[in-house]
C-alpha cells in the first residue's frame, strides 16, 4: 500500500512579491494618518503662547516651557503639527524656520546639542569644528533662520550623565539669558530628576505642560479615547489600507484597546497597525477583534509593554 503525503501549499514568487508590496504600501499609507486630539491641541496652543511670548520680549531674558510624557504619547507629532501649522502661514521670509525641533543625541553633550541644532538648520558641516565654534554657528544659524521657538526633543537623554548635562544646561540657560529663543523641552519623565536638581533652569521656566495616558474609567478621558479610534477607523477607510470600517468604536473592541495600549495613542496605534497589517497580508477588508487580539500578543506584550492581553481576560 503506497502512501502520499500531502505538501503546504507553494506561495509562487510573484504572488509574495505582490503581498509584500501591499504590505509596504498599507504600512505608509497608516504612517501618513496624522490625527490630533484635543490634548494635543491644548499643547500646541501652549506653545504658540510661549512663541508669542518670545517675539513680545525679542532681546529680553527668554523662558522655556517642558513637556514630559510616557513615550508614544504624541508630544512629537503636536510639535510638529504646530511647526507645520506655523509654516503654512507664510509670515516670516522664505527660509524660515519658525519652529525648530531637534532631537537630542543619546550622548547628551553640548557639543551633540549645537551640532544637532545645526543639523536641523541643513548645515552641511554640522558635525565639523570645537564646541565653542559649533555653539557660536548655531546661535547665527538661529538668528539667520528666524527661529522663535527651540523644542529640543529626548531631554531626558541629559539626565545620564550628570556632568554633561550640567555643561549643557548652563548652555541652554544662556540662550534663555541672551535673549536669542525660548525652549520647549520634550522628553520622558527619565527627565524629571534633571529639572528636580537644576533650581536656575527651573526659575527660566513656565508651567509645565502635560499630556497624559487616557483612563478609560474616567468619563473625558474615555470620550475623548471613543473620538481617537473612531477617526482612526475611517482614516485607515480613506487612506484605503481598510475596505471597510472596523468597529474600533464598539466598546467590547475599545475598552481592551485601551487597556492594552495604557490609553497612550502611539501604543494604540502600534496594535491598530499590527492588526491592519495581517488584515492586509491576508486579504480580507477589516480588523476583527481577534486581530486586535493577536496584535496585543504580537507587539504589545512581545515588546514588554504589558503582561496580559485584555482582550482575553474581558472575554474570559
């Protein structure tokens, strides 16, 4: 008796070639997905306040503004929804930079932060020359591009090495001084001992800004979740990654949604994506709660940001 065994199905070449560009075109199409919610946009409007205030006391001692928040949690994306905003309105000559975001290198000197700044402005030898030469371009690059506000990204990288930020501090409260621009410092709370220990910066400062993670159990915070994943669901409709709507905004979807993601938006997002993606590998036209579910074993709790899956346990 002759037995035969029967092979998995063979994935021609071009048909994976044809999955992988769907793939690819889905996974640009969702990062193009710009949403703002309103915590983003009181922050945006804290800083055009701290904008304005520095145009209102060009040459006079400068002040700064921080906004420390868990990773994900959209304070790059409101900075660069203002700085776009503010680019749109042409008031300033071709060529300015109205706004300028630099992010810090993980190495947290002075040097780093001017040739960061530099880098920003396009100077082709931003990494070239001793500090005091960097710092002195980078204060005439900013002059030259009308900056009006300085938002340095990843503070919290400062806070590693305690003599570097002190040397890179002192440089900042110089800027505050001379009048050139007033900061906004963007970071993870890793940088709150940083502000904690420097009383001089601290008095160079407004009121912080906040964005925190979105608790399901309180009633703005839920709404506010509910309107998040809604545009979400028809944004990935219209940027046609999804046939049709998901149902993100169905409570037994939303509620695990947030619980998984912490209420942080970049984290929900990530999962949205995760499930978005094996919808489109697989050719069907929606996320189901099953994907998100997947999602959460596959990105969320395989990167460590949570130890079980709400979907399962609220099923359960």
């Amino acid at each position: 008796m002759t037995t035969t065994t029967s092979n998995p199905p063979v994935v021609r070449p071009n048909e994976a070639a044809a999955r992988s560009q769907r793939v690819a075109d889905a996974r640009s199409a969702f990062r193009q997905i710009k949403i703002v919610h309103p915590r983003q946009e009181a922050i945006i409007a804290g800083l055009d306040e701290v904008r304005r205030s520095g145009i209102a006391t060009r040459g006079e001692r400068q002040y700064g503004i921080t906004l420390l928040a868990e990773s994900g949690s959209g304070k790059t994306t409101a900075a660069e929804h203002f700085r776009d905003g503010i680019e749109r309105l042409g008031e300033l000559p071709e060529g300015s930079r109205p706004v300028l975001i630099v992010k810090l290198m993980s190495t947290g000197t002075a040097r780093s932060l001017f040739s960061s700044i530099l880098q920003a402005l396009d100077d082709p030898f931003y990494d070239r020359g001793t500090e005091p030469n960097l710092h002195k371009r980078a204060v005439q690059a900013i002059k030259r591009d009308n900056v009006q506000l300085l938002v340095i990204d990843e503070i919290q990288h400062l806070s590693r090495r305690s003599s570097a930020a002190t040397h890179v501090t002192d440089s900042l409260k110089t800027f505050l001084d001379s009048g050139l621009v007033p900061i906004a410092f963007f970071g993870t709370h890793d940088a709150d001992k940083l502000f904690h220990s420097s009383h001089e910066l601290n008095g160079r400062l407004f009121p912080p800004l906040t964005l925190p993670p979105l608790d399901w159990w309180a009633d703005d915070d839920r709404d506010l979740f509910l309107d998040f994943v809604e545009d979400l669901d028809t944004a990935m409709v219209d940027k046609q990654i999804m046939k049709v709507a998901s149902g993100l905004v169905e409570e037994d979807i939303a509620r695990p949604l947030c619980l998984a993601s912490s209420g942080i938006i970049g984290r929900t997002c990530r999962i949205v994506e995760t499930a978005a993606i094996n919808v489109v590998r697989e050719g069907r036209h929606a996320i189901t709660r099953n994907d998100l579910a997947m999602a959460v074993n596959s990105w969320a709790i395989a990167h460590s940001f949570i130890d079980y899956n709400p979907f399962v346990e609220i099923e359960a």
